[in-house]
C-alpha cells in the first residue's frame, strides 16, 4: 500500500479556537485505524501587524492610536493507508473563526 501524506494548516487570529480546533482534529484521528503517524499541532511564528492611525482627522499629530492584529497558525502532518481520513477531516465541524487549508500528496 502507498503512504499518503495529508498536510493541515490552520490559521486563527484567536489562539484559544485554534488551539479548541487542534484538539478536536487530534480526537477526530485517534478514532481511526488506519493512521500510522501523526505530527503535530506545530507552531508556527505568531506573524504581528501594527498600525498607527491618527487621532484627529485636522491637528494634533502627536495624538495616535495604534492596533496591532496577531495572525496565529499551526500544521498537522498525517501519514495513513487509506484516503477515507480525507473524507473525515472534511466532515469534521470546525469553528469558524479558524481558517483550514487542506493538501494531500504521496
């Protein structure tokens, strides 16, 4: 039988439903039998983004306001025997604050 590979990438800008999202694709996998290895959830760089916006739209440019957006992701690495753990992973209910990308290869 062939090794398949299946590579998942979830991006959140919240690490607490990334992380809630980690664990129900690590129990979703632990019900299979066919799975020989699983790796992960591996972190990755938490990427920040700054933004300094004036307070007055007029004067008072020593008045600002800064936000910062933090962009959260995490992969999975699945190797298996079969092509139904597709098909679970895809069925799975995630939150919907939590971006999936999902790559099969051999």
């Amino acid at each position: 039988m062939s090794k398949e590979k299946i590579r998942i990438i979830l991006q959140s800008f919240n690490h607490l439903v990334l992380n809630e999202c980690c664990k129900k694709i690590l129990e979703a996998l632990a019900n299979e039998k066919s799975i020989l290895n699983v790796a992960g959830p591996i972190s990755f760089p938490t990427k920040k983004r700054s933004y300094c916006v004036l307070r007055s739209p007029h004067v008072n440019k020593d008045s600002r306001e800064q936000f910062e957006i933090r962009r959260y992701k995490k992969i999975i690495d699945i190797q298996s025997d079969s092509k139904e753990i597709v098909n679970t992973l895809l069925v799975l209910d995630l939150s919907p604050g939590v971006s999936t990308e999902l790559y099969s290869y051999k």
